[in-house]
C-alpha cells in the first residue's frame, strides 16, 4: 500500500478518544469494491463509482428529481482488524441525506479489495498466444466427454433454460428444474456409478426413468427438460467451436496481413537506390523476406504495447484462473484471495457495520466470489454449528453486484475438470461450496442477493449460471441485460456500466435504500413464506438486437480466408470479389461502430 500522509487525512468521524468512555457510535454500511483486469490504480476504481454515484444524484436533481445528495465525500484511514498491529486501511467515506439540512443522513464508507501489484507480470506473452490458439480444440473435448462430467457446465445449461422468468419448454413444469437437478446429483452418486458406469446422456435418461418409476407423467416431463437440456447444451458448445475457431482465423489472417505489407514495404524500399546504396555502404544489406517481416512485425507490436496488452488482461485471467496448486503462478492467485480475505474480515468485523454490499467489475467478480466462498470454509472450519455468525459476521452481506463478470467463462475455460475418481470431484464440490450454500443462502433460504449486470456486447460478460446450486434450492443469480451501445463495442460495453443509468441507479437503490434486499423483505413481511422472486430485477433489456453486427463481424475472417484461397488456386476473379467482400464489411462495421459511440442511457 503506497504511504498515507496522516496530517493530510482526517481522522474516523464519530470514534471515541481513548478515554471518552463507552459512546456509542453512528452505524453505517459499508460498500467493498473490487476492481478488474489492468494496470488499475490504487483507490482510482473506487473514486470512480462514488463520482458515478454522485453525479447520478446531481443529474436526477437537475431534472426536478430530487433524490438525495451526498456529501463530505473525504478518505480516512483506520487500524486493520482484528490485529491492528498488521496494519492500517484507507477508506472513503460519504453521508447521503435527503435534502440540503441533511434529513435522514446516514453514513456510507467505501472500501477497495485491491489486488493489480500481486498479478503484475505473472505471465509471458508467449504462453498466453500459446493458451488462445488451444481453446478452439476445448468444445472438441467437452462434447464428447460423459454426461457426468463437468457437472457445473452441464448445470449451467439447465439453469439457463430457466433464466430469467423464461416459460419453460413445452410440455415441463417449472417444479421438473428441481427433481432433474436432483436427480443429476445422484446420478453421480456410488450405486449410479455402480449401475451406469459409463455416464452417458443414455445412461442418464435410463437413471431418470428408473428413480421416476410409477409416476409415468412425471418421467415424461422429466425426459422432455433433459432432452431439451442436451440439445441446448450441444447448439451452446457447438457455437463455442466455431467462434473460437473464427477469432482464432482471424488473429492468424491478422499476423499474416500484418507479414505480407511489411514484405511489400521491404521490396518497395528495396527499390530506392539511393536508400540500398546506403546500407550497403553501412554494412546493414536489406533483407526482403518473411522472417525479416516477421521480426518486424514483432518488434512494431512491442514498441506499440501490445505485448502489455496481452499479458496485462489475457495474463490476468490466465494467472488467476491457474487452480492447480502445483503451478507457480498459484501462488500469485492464493495471495490475491488473502488480500481480499483481510479486507472482507477488517470490514465484517467492525462492530458499527450493519450492512455490507460487495460490487465488483470484470475480473474482480470471481476473485469476489473465491473470496466469499474462502471465507465460508475458514467460518465452517471454526464454528461448524453457525458458519454465518462467525468468527467472521458473514450475515452482514446482503448483496453481491457483479458487473461484466466473466466467471462462466473461467468455468468453462479453466475450471473445468475430469476425475476417473468420483470422491475426488465429490470432495472438490462440497468443499467449494456453492450459491445454494453459506453465504448465498442461510438455513436453505436465499440471504445474498446476487445481482448480475451483462452487456451482449460484452464478450467477457454473461447471463451467469455456472455457480447455480447443485442440490435443488431456490437460489438463483438475478441475471439483469443492459444494451449500453447500440453497436457491439466490446471494450466500450466493458466499461459501460459505469455509465448507464439503470446500473447505476440500481446501485443507488441497493446501497442507500436496501433495494431488492433477501433480508429487507423478511423483515417487511414477518413470517414466511416469503416471495423472494419480488426482489428480482430481471430480465433487463431484451438481447438479440446486434445480433446482425456478430454475424457480420465472424463472416468477415471466413471471406478473407476463401479470398486467399481463391487466390493461390488461381481463380482471381472470384478472389477479388470476396476481397472486395470482406473489405465492403470492414468499412461498414467500422462506419457502424463510428456512428454509434454515444452511449444509449447515460447516467
């Protein structure tokens, strides 16, 4: 942590002197912040959600929609808990009031998990290319593999169907959700494993109509949601196949394209006498060939930083996604959770916290939850019988805001595994835990509410399903859609969110009036049942919209492929009518993403 000049920060407003006695202190809430993929800069990510949220406050009164305001936004500094001796925190502290008298005033502290140093050049820019050019081989393996395996993917499929408020298919009910789930856990259970050791989707269908026997509706049903859970899970990873494969044609056409015009830069400088005659004369004869391309090509990328790139983002994620323990760069990863685990404990455990929201963006949001689920192990460790109490006050939590998450995808790509040893991957799950357990779900209720922003421009993002329960609850993550450009900017829609207004408004709501609250609504309505689907904000906007612009951009490496194909077999006019093609697209998507570069609902 850079060195804090104490003369320049105020001390903690509202802690007692030493020997002022027991005064009581102001409660608050606590936001923990969690930042993503980059060179970020300490403190920089969190000033920003508290600018977004002011400036939110200020446009709302600007527009006769007077809200609140917040104020005496300043950073102070406090002992780290529970050994003060290890340490001090830095904070930002703000008051939201509701009028300019500071009516119903309450305090807010921001704090931020921090953990870019840890992560900074942990990788090669080799070993990252190498890791890209592998993953269109990755749906190859998983298409294949038995039914049992990779149980989380599969259950990321089925939860998907179910997503946000869908009707199911024809012919299901929404109650099948939980007996197929169920009865997938079992199926990887020791007589399952006796009776159908293969594990294939066929043994999986002849299982549920075993365990369905003497209730025939009920088996129907049941083969219908797996029948369309299959198909789904097949058109999902066959789509993956051909995406990868695409984005890695065009890296390759890319690097050649790249190769070819430095060769035909060579050969026009090679024909300049007067240049030729000066290297000869220096000794430094002007090679014109692929390898000196190349090299050129090499040294160009350097000098523009896009080996910095590669290792600053795709090395993040391949650094942290690193799960076995074996591999170096663990240990970068175990210090990253330890990081997050001291900040988690230091703010739970301060006796005037009420409540906690964690927001986290990018890559940040699965380190968010590693950490959640760390700190739930080492809680169950300590006090079996009531994990969510403590040592560490895990109740506080309310609610878990994910924006731009890419924790599917590091399921998929990463986390993934296959065991011959079934008590190895049953040991790996229950330790692991999930969003049906602590601190997700307290006493088979759901406590967290887990709010998911995506963008489907966004390729990091995600409707989130892989965390989904293994055993059947009614936890479920709030997938909510925002559509922040009307044009599929990645790195724009990556960043968006902090600019949109419903992300940030929603925000406003959850941390200053306990908005879509599990616990908030237990409270409201006393005795259960309760209806927590009421608390969801889901669907969001509708997806589909750029689709178009997706297609057009994955036809553009395929055109160029056949052009240069066309090309080498001599058929150049059919090679320059798809040239012409690709390049007529190009300069439309690029025409495209120039008109549309305002944001569609700005805060």
């Amino acid at each position: 942590m850079p060195e804090v000049q104490d003369q320049a920060i105020e001390p903690e407003a509202g802690r007692p002197k030493a020997d002022a006695g027991p005064e009581a202190r102001a409660p608050f809430t606590s936001v923990i912040y969690v930042h993503g993929i980059g060179s970020q800069r300490r403190y920089e990510e969190t000033s920003r959600l508290v600018d977004r949220l002011d400036q939110y406050l200020q446009r709302q009164h600007a527009k006769g929609n007077s809200i609140g305001m917040l104020s005496k936004i300043r950073p102070r500094v406090e002992p780290l808990r529970p050994n003060p001796a290890s340490g001090i925190i830095a904070y930002i502290r703000t008051v939201f009031s509701t009028g300019p008298k500071f009516e119903n005033a309450r305090s807010v502290r921001f704090y931020e998990i921090y953990w870019a140093p840890i992560m900074a050049q942990t990788d090669s820019v080799r070993r990252v290319i190498q890791w890209v050019f592998r993953q269109p081989l990755r749906p190859w393996h998983t298409l294949p593999a038995p039914w049992r395996e990779r149980q989380r993917l599969r259950r990321a499929a089925l939860a998907a169907l179910f997503d946000g408020g869908r009707p199911p298919p024809p012919g299901v009910e929404a109650r099948d959700f939980d007996g197929l789930i169920g009865l997938y856990n079992d199926f990887e259970g020791p007589e399952a494993l006796r009776d159908y050791p293969g594990g294939t989707f066929k043994d999986f269908l002849a299982f549920v109509a075993r365990e369905s026997e003497g209730h025939p509706e009920t088996a129907r049903r049941r083969e219908t949601l797996a029948r369309a859970w299959r198909a789904l899970y097949v058109r999902e990873e066959l789509r993956n196949a051909f995406v990868l494969t695409t984005m890695a044609l065009a890296l390759v056409l890319s690097a050649a394209g790249v190769v070819l015009g430095l060769v035909w830069a060579l050969q026009g400088l090679a024909r300049i006498p007067l240049l030729t005659s000066l290297l000869q004369t220096a000794d430094v004869p002007l090679k014109v060939d692929w390898r000196t391309a190349a090299t050129l090509a090499v040294s160009l990328a350097s000098l523009l930083g896009l080996g910095k790139l590669v290792t600053d983002y795709l090395g993040d994620v391949e650094a942290w996604a690193t799960y076995e323990e074996t591999d170096l760069k663990h240990v970068a990863r175990q210090k990253v959770i330890d990081n997050a685990l001291e900040t988690l404990t230091h703010v739970l455990c301060d006796p005037d916290c009420e409540r906690v929201v964690i927001v986290a963006h990018s890559l940040g949001t699965s380190i968010a939850h590693d950490a959640l689920l760390a700190l739930t192990r080492r809680n169950r460790a300590f006090n079996p019988t009531d994990v969510m109490g403590g040592p560490v006050p895990l109740g506080k939590i309310e609610h878990f805001i994910t924006l731009g998450s890419p924790i599917d995808k590091i399921e998929y790509f990463f986390e993934s595994y296959a065991s011959a040893f079934h008590r190895y991957k049953r040991v790996v799950e229950t330790l692991r835990g999930d969003i049906g357990d602590a601190p997700f779900s307290d006493n088979r209720h759901p406590h967290i509410h887990w709010i998911n922003y995506w963008d489907e421009g966004d390729i990091i993002s995600g409707a989130l399903q892989s965390p989904t329960a293994a055993a059947p609850k009614r936890q479920r993550i709030d997938n909510v859609h925002v559509a922040s450009f009307r044009f599929p900017a990645p790195g724009a829609s990556h960043a968006g969110y902090f600019d949109n207004a419903r992300v940030i408004g929603d925000l406003f709501q959850v941390i200053f009036h306990r908005k879509a609250s599990f616990k908030a609504l237990e409270e409201a309505a006393g005795k259960g049942p309760y209806d927590y689907a009421s608390a969801y904000l889901h669907p969001g906007e509708p997806t589909g919209s750029r689709t178009p612009y997706f297609v057009l951009v994955l036809l553009v490496p395929w055109l160029a492929l056949f052009a240069a194909v066309a090309w080498l077999l001599e058929a150049r006019a059919l090679a320059t009518w798809l040239g012409a093609g690709a390049g007529a697209l190009v300069a439309g998507l690029i025409g495209a993403f120039l008109l549309s570069r305002r944001h569609r609902n700005p805060i």
